[in-house]
C-alpha cells in the first residue's frame, strides 16, 4: 500500500461538513493530548482553532526545542535549468511562457558553487526544470558529483525519476530530495497541469517512497499553497508526511509551506493562504508530528521568516537566487518565482543570533 492508496480513502470525505459541525469542546481536547491523531490534526487546523493559536505556539516551541534545541539549519538552492516540457499554469517555467531558457554547463555549475561555498554554506538543494532531454540523469550525476567537492549534503528537486535512477544518483552524492505535490487534490492537479511528465499525479504522489527505498536520508513534501484551499491541502501534507515517517524510520522527514508567489505567467491564487493560516499550519504540524524538519523559503518576507522561527522552523534558506546563473550573474534569466528575502548569508545568520538561535552551516554528513 502507498500513500495513494491511503489519500483514497478521504476521496469523499467532505472537510466542509466536518469543520462546521466542530464543536470548541472537541478543539480543546484535541490540544491537550500529548499525541495527536488524524482526528486531532484536522481539529487544529479549523478556523475554530485559532482561538487556541497563542497556546498552540508555545506548545510548538516547547516540542521543537525538546527535538531540535534551539538551532536553525542555513541551505541555499542552486538551479541549474530552467527548461520544462510541462505545462503548469501557476509555474513561472512553464512551457507555456515565453522567456529565456538556458541550462549551465558544468564549468558554470562550478562557478556557482565556488560562490555560494564562500558563503559559508554546506547545504545545497539542487533545482531544475522537469526535461529529461535537456536535463538527463547523467547531466544531474555529473552536477552533484562537482556539488560534493563543495558541500557537505546535497538534496535535489527535480523531476520525480524510478528508484533505480536515485540510486544512481546518491552514488554521485544526493542524500535528499524535496518534492511537491503542489495540490493533493486530484481532478484539481489534472487541471493545473496539462501537458508533460508531471501529469501523472500518482507516480508523482508516490515520488518520496521511490527514493526512500533507494536509500535517501532526507524526504521533504509539501503543497503550493493557494491552488487549493488551506485545510485539506495542509491535512494531506501533513498526513503524507506522517506516513513518511513510518514508511522510512531512519529517514529524517521534511515538510515545506510554500506560499503561491507571482510568476511570469500571472497566475492569481485561488485561495489567499494569510500569515495567520501559515502560523496556523506550522503550529498544528509541529504538535501533530513532534520531530519533523519545517522549512521555510525566501517566498517569504524576513521579517515573518523572523517571527516564524520560535514556532518550530528548523531550516531556513539563504541567500537564495532562483535565476540561472543567479550568483555568478553570468547570462542569468529570470527567476522561477518573486523573491521577497534578498538577505544574505550573513544578514540571516545575525537575524537568528538575535532571535536566540544558533544558525547550522553543517549539521551532519553521511561518512
């Protein structure tokens, strides 16, 4: 059984229905249990909830600090390509958009990590358009074997490949991948996604237990938020999640919340996911998965990356570029998605001392 079998299960499931008859006695209860359920997880996320949301946040900080201490992984995201055969509408690389396309040469991918290793940096999360043509397996292997003389961990996300291909990959170096379903609600995916491999919405649902059988120790999810609405998408993250966690015991278990940001083709939310929701988001997962990594991208302000922190948020990028080229600024184009943090390295890091926290450059490696 794979997670698709279990997210069939709540196909019919009608969330509307169930939040409004939600009493403020099942909240409550629902809050104080030391370990939640999937019952519990929904309770805390209803708008009826955010009464609780003060409470929540200190019962969030409490947890992250008992499983984490009081540090905040720093990674930065190099992307290679920006080439894609797939048509996303809310996709700044969609294929649909007319921009300029372009995908580094491995003397530019070495340039890029000189860069961003002088930063301080060890974490790099590898990031590419989804075209096997112009972006193959053995382009990536040749990628991460020059990321490794750089850094320490190296995570991909890229297109989803079989579990014979990450194999491939993790003897080059990858020990991660982040992947999105972007929505978990299927007849809304195949309407956001027309053309490509990323039609597929089961094999890509299934992305995550593929590399976890090759042996990945880092497995990240999440949703865009803003193609759906906030409830069932964070639900079934968090569930997908959870499922992770117990399908791979040795593998450290992510999950990412970001938010829909203005791209190149103009695609305008259906659903205003607001700083409230996202806190909201963060808090219930933190209480309903006690160890479970939560990052959060430069898509956000620094100012709430800031404020965000002591809710659990355990990796944090920095410095980011998500152009081609983007820190060597050497025939870069334009960029995946709008920016709103274009603190560097430093200036993060001195954000996090100040909040009481130590910033991580090297957390741990596989010997």
């Amino acid at each position: 059984m794979s997670f698709y079998d279990i997210k069939k299960k709540y196909n019919n499931f009608d969330f509307d229905r169930y939040i409004n008859n939600l009493s403020k006695e099942a909240i409550k209860k629902s809050f104080n249990k030391d370990f939640l359920e999937v019952t519990d997880f929904l309770n805390l996320l209803s708008p009826q909830a955010y009464e609780y949301i003060e409470d929540m946040a200190q019962k969030a900080h409490i947890i992250s600090k008992k499983h984490f201490g009081k540090s905040v992984l720093l990674y930065t995201p190099l992307y290679v390509s920006n080439f894609c055969t797939n048509n996303c509408v809310y996709c700044g690389f969609s294929s649909k958009n007319k921009i300029k396309r372009n995908i580094l040469t491995l003397k530019e991918v070495t340039q890029e990590c000189s860069i961003i290793s002088s930063y301080g940096i060890r974490h790099i999360l590898l990031v590419s358009g989804e075209n096997r043509t112009k972006s193959s397996i053995e382009y990536f292997e040749k990628c991460t074997k020059i990321l490794s003389k750089y850094f320490d961990c190296i995570d991909i996300e890229i297109y989803p490949l079989d579990t014979n291909e990450y194999l491939q990959l993790k003897k080059s170096g990858v020990q991660g991948i982040t992947i999105y379903q972007e929505t978990y609600n299927e007849s809304l995916y195949e309407k956001l996604h027309t053309k490509g491999s990323k039609t597929n919405y089961k094999y890509r649902l299934e992305t995550c237990e593929r590399a976890g059988r090759a042996g990945y120790v880092s497995l990240t999810v999440g949703a865009l938020l803003g193609l759906n609405d906030f409830i069932s998408e964070i639900f079934f993250a968090g569930l997908h999640a959870k499922y992770l966690q117990k399908t791979f015991p040795s593998a450290e278990i992510g999950i990412s919340f970001p938010r829909l940001c203005l791209t190149t083709g103009n695609y305008h939310p259906k659903t205003i996911i607001s700083d409230e929701n996202l806190v909201q988001a963060i808090c219930a997962i933190r209480l309903f998965i006690n160890r479970i990594n939560i990052s959060i991208s430069t898509r956000e302000t620094n100012k709430l990356r800031n404020n965000l922190i002591p809710l659990g948020v355990t990796r944090i990028s920095a410095g980011s570029s998500t152009e081609i080229g983007g820190y060597s600024k050497k025939n870069k184009t334009e960029g995946q998605f709008i920016i709103n943090d274009h603190s560097n390295v430093e200036q993060i890091k001195t954000m996090i001392y100040k909040k009481g926290y130590q910033p991580i450059l090297k957390d741990w490696i596989i010997l």
